[in-house]
C-alpha cells in the first residue's frame, strides 16, 4: 500500500492490484506494437487492444485505507470493476496491529491485520505480500499515527 495522504489527523493508503495493472500494461503494449507494425485494417485490432487496456486501467480493483482522527473512524473500501464495498470501524476500539505471516507451498506471504477489542480482526488488504519489509514499515506507520498497542508477527 501506498500513502496517499498523511497529516496530522488523516492518514490515506492505497493499493491498486499489481497482477491487473501488469495485464492492462502488457495489453496496452501488445496493441501499441500492432498499430506501428501492421497495416489497416490490422492495425485496428492494436487500436482495440490499446482501449481494452484504458478500460482495465479505469476499472481495476482499488483499495482505500483511510484512518481519520477528527471522526474516530477507519474506513476500508474496496473497490471491485463495478461493485464497491465499504466497513467503517472506531478507531478507538484498535487494540493492536499485527503482521500476518502465513506459508504457502514454501512462500511466506505477509499481511497487515488489525485486532479490535472486541476480538474482532481485519485485514488492510484482501491479498497477502511477499515483502515482509514493506508490510512491517506500513504496521508501524499506522501504528505510530494510531499511537496503539505493539507490533507483533503472528504465524
């Protein structure tokens, strides 16, 4: 995730999902390619794979993560093509933030989560990262602009 906004009173982080915007990328180039190479009406088809790529490109998935100090409140949206689904939660009721550690056939994947009083459990992300520095920098942030509990890594 990337900081997109960090003040005083707000901090705004973002993740837009690598895989798709690789794919939006690799499309965008392919039709680039065929419209310098080939002639009409081939070059058509590089036109096409140059919009399908501006489509992914304004449709892909999106993450927001905003912690807001002023109102007590986190929110995270997740943003799919054309669906959107929002949880707010209290800031206050944060006890800790923790860095998820799973293993997968080998792998180690790394996961922001953050533990409310309640007992209940949230992650930042819907998806899990290889970069454990990245993922443990982004946990103290968050934990230094919440002023909360340790960090730990769970198995």
């Amino acid at each position: 995730m990337k900081v997109i906004e960090h003040t005083p009173a707000l901090l705004v982080l973002q993740e837009r999902l690598l895989g798709i915007r690789l794919f939006g990328g690799a499309t965008a180039l392919l039709g680039f390619m065929i419209f310098i190479i080939f002639e009409f009406p081939f070059d058509l088809f590089g036109c096409f794979c140059i919009a399908i790529a501006a489509l992914i490109s304004t449709l892909s998935p999106l993450e927001i993560c905003t912690f807001d100090k002023s109102d007590n409140v986190v929110v995270l949206e997740k943003r799919r093509w054309f669906s959107s689904q929002i949880r707010r939660y209290c800031m206050t009721q944060i006890e800790t933030i923790h860095v998820e550690e799973k293993a997968w056939l080998g792998t180690n994947f790394y996961q922001v989560r953050l533990n409310f009083v309640s007992g209940h459990r949230s992650t930042l992300t819907q998806f899990a990262t290889t970069d454990r520095i990245a993922q443990h920098s982004l946990a103290e942030r968050i934990r230094d602009f919440l002023e909360v509990g340790c960090l730990t890594t769970i198995s």
